[in-house]
C-alpha cells in the first residue's frame, strides 16, 4: 500500500461540483489501495474576499487577527470536502493546521514552518480515513494561528509528504503541469514531463506562478519529489525532481515573465559610508523585497545603485529611502520608473553551453525591445524591459531558442 499526498488548489474546490470531483478523486485513489492525504487551499476567491472584509474594518488589520480570519477560507474547504467523501459512503477526517500537527514560526502572514507532528494524521490513516489538511496555515508555539504566505498549500502538502514519508506527492492546480513558458501568453508553449528543483526554483522565483518558491526548496531540501497536474483531467503532468545529467542537453527549460516591476535608484552617493548596507538594510526594515541590485561609481567619484522590487512596495520604498538620503550625501537624489516587467530564461544546461545570452538579447534587440537591467546566475539570465513589451519579448525569446518543437 502506497500513501500519497494530494494537493488541491483554490480553482480544484471552486465550487460544490468541483469539490464533488475532488471527492471523487480521492476517493478513486483510495480505492486502489492507497492510503491519502489532501492538503487543500480555500476556495477560489475566498482569500481576496475575506482581506477585502478585513480592510473594510480597520485600515491596517493587525496581522495576528488576519490570520486568524484567512486561515477561515481553507477551513471551510476541508469540512465540506470531508462532507462529500462521507456522502458518496466513505470514512474522512478533516485536520486544521494545528490539529495535523504543523508547527510555524516568523511573522504573521508570512509564517515559515518549524516541525511537524504528523501523529494525528497516521492514526486517522491507519482507522482507513481519507485524511483532508488545511493548507497555508499552521500554528505557534503559544497557540496563535500563523498562516504561510501566497501559496502556502503547495508548502503545506510538500511539508506534510516529508514528515509522513509519502512515496508520492502531487501538486493538483488547474494547468496540466509547468509549461516552457505561460500559455496564456506563448500559444505554443510546451508542456515539460521533467523538471529540476533548481530550475523550477528559478522559474517560481522570476514569475511562473505553478508553484510557490519556498515549497520547491523545501522539497529540495528535503528530496521530496512532487508532481504537477490538472485536477480536471487524467493526463500526466510534470515530475520536479533532483537534476539528473540528461537535463543538461536542454540548454533552455523555460522562459518567466513577472509583470509589475518598479526599478528605484539612488544616485549622486558621495558619503564615505558603507552606502549599500544603509540602503538595504533600510529596506529590509520596511519589509520591503528587493530582487535585481546593480551599483557603479562613476569617473567623478559618485556612486549610484539601483534596484528593483514590485510595484506593491514602490511607495513604502521612497517613504523609507528619503528618511536616509543625508546618511549618502548632501547631493544625493533618488529616482523611480514604474511601468517594467522582468524576462528570464532559465535552464542548468547553461552551465556548459556559451551563447544563451547573446541569443536571448540579439533577439530581443532584432525585435526592437530594448532591455534594462540585467542579473544572472548559474542556470538563469533575467532583464527588465517595458511591461507593454513583455508579452511579445516573450514570445520573441521563446522562439529564438526553438522551445515551441522542444520535446520534454
């Protein structure tokens, strides 16, 4: 007998029917001898609507409260799940993060997850209960409900495989599984069957939004190899797993798009301080995400720095900045420009083929689009262009590295 974890998203339980469907899944799974466990997220639309009640009510919901009122939405789903199994005549049992033993630390609203204590879970499973866990949300050490960021089912079932040895964890979302890039917006994107934990980290860190990028590393971590499928069909999805020496043929998995992006600079710096530990560290006070950072000293003798971040914390940035631009010099200045978006193309077969970025902007440049900032690493290469050209350099790079014959 097999055990297998199971997540749903908010689209898979969107409405009665689909919650049925889910039920019936499960209970497919089940009756192939199975022992089965879902994690599931709200429903979709519930978490939006439950943080628009929140700010109805108060301006800024103190965050322990709104944990408390998110981690609702999920809870909702799993005692109306566990209602249609017991319906269609089979034993469940639903679990909310502290009753399935998940253990949080950090913040609230952003809470990372500290241990597991999976023996409530196993004793259901050995009773022959389709178990049924609320994703996103666990619990602190002094009682209070924490929830786990945007996403956080998808860590939620990857930490729950680990801690309970699942021989097989599948991520269902409403897409058939990670794609060379978004079908929305490459038509002719390819689905991939196999995908390393680094490369999908990169492509969740840059914009694809499959899989949150804190579960992809912690089933990194932790070797817990998961796959992506459709909860509206049968058909096979893609495998993440640990790189294997075959992946490296493919220069290029994917192509990401984030939209969104705001570049802010701070320039003019003349202050014989150490100016980027101010800089960030000021932003890091303000709770503010900063992604791509390029600094250069100028002939002159002023330096520069600028750095991107979305457009969410583009004001909460300039408010925090300009409290310390006497700290940078008596000239120093700060800039914004909204309006960007960022383009990356990632692959580990980077690593020992030259090229990728020659290709990737002479054919942005063939195509007009001019390019901004640029960061790499090891298996990515990222750039800001115009958020309205983003669709279309998309589509431009996707096929100067011929992913729409790829066969993965």
């Amino acid at each position: 007998m097999a055990l297998i974890v199971q997540k749903y998203g908010g689209s898979s339980v969107g409405s009665i029917d689909r919650i049925r469907n889910v039920a019936r899944r499960l209970i497919e799974t089940h009756k192939a001898g199975n022992a089965v466990v879902a994690v599931v997220s709200a429903m979709s639309g519930v978490t939006d609507k439950l943080i628009g009640l929140a700010h109805e009510v108060c301006e800024n919901p103190p965050e322990r409260e709104l944990d408390m009122l998110l981690a609702t939405g999920e809870q909702q789903s799993i005692a109306l799940l566990g209602m249609a199994i017991t319906e269609m005549g089979y034993k469940a049992r639903s679990f909310t993060g502290r009753q399935a033993g998940i253990f949080t630390y950090g913040s609230h609203t952003r809470g990372r997850i500290r241990s597991i204590d999976a023996s409530a879970v196993k004793d259901a499973l050995q009773q022959g209960c389709i178990c049924i866990c609320a994703g996103f949300q666990g619990v602190t050490t002094d009682g209070s409900i924490q929830t786990l960021g945007r996403g956080g089912s998808d860590l939620s079932a990857i930490a729950l495989s680990s801690a309970l040895k699942a021989d097989l964890c599948q991520i269902f979302t409403d897409v058939d599984g990670v794609y060379t890039c978004d079908p929305r917006v490459v038509k002719d994107a390819r689905k991939l069957s196999v995908i390393s934990y680094d490369e999908m980290l990169e492509m969740a860190s840059s914009g694809s939004k499959v899989m949150q990028a804190r579960s992809v590393e912690f089933a990194k971590k932790f070797g817990v190899v998961f796959e992506v499928r459709n909860s509206m069909n049968n058909n096979p999805g893609t495998i993440v797993q640990e790189e294997t020496s075959a992946m490296e043929s493919l220069v290029i998995r994917g192509v990401s798009i984030e939209r969104n992006q705001a570049r802010v600079t701070v320039s003019h710096i003349t202050a014989p301080v150490p100016y980027t530990a101010i800089i960030l560290s000021t932003l890091a006070e303000a709770d503010i995400n900063v992604d791509m950072i390029v600094s250069n000293t100028a002939h002159d003798g002023c330096a520069r720095q600028s750095f991107t971040m979305n457009m969410n914390d583009l004001g909460a940035a300039q408010a925090a900045l300009k409290k310390v631009l006497p700290q940078l010099g008596d000239q120093a200045r700060l800039d914004t420009e909204a309006g960007l978006a960022k383009l990356s193309v990632v692959g580990v077969g980077m690593r020992s083929n030259s090229g990728v970025a020659a290709t990737m902007f002479r054919a942005l440049a063939d195509a007009g689009i001019s390019t901004g900032m640029i960061a790499t690493s090891e298996i990515r290469i990222t750039t800001t262009v115009e958020a309205a050209d983003i669709e279309r350099a998309a589509n431009v790079v996707h096929a100067a590295f011929h992913l729409n014959v790829l066969q993965a």
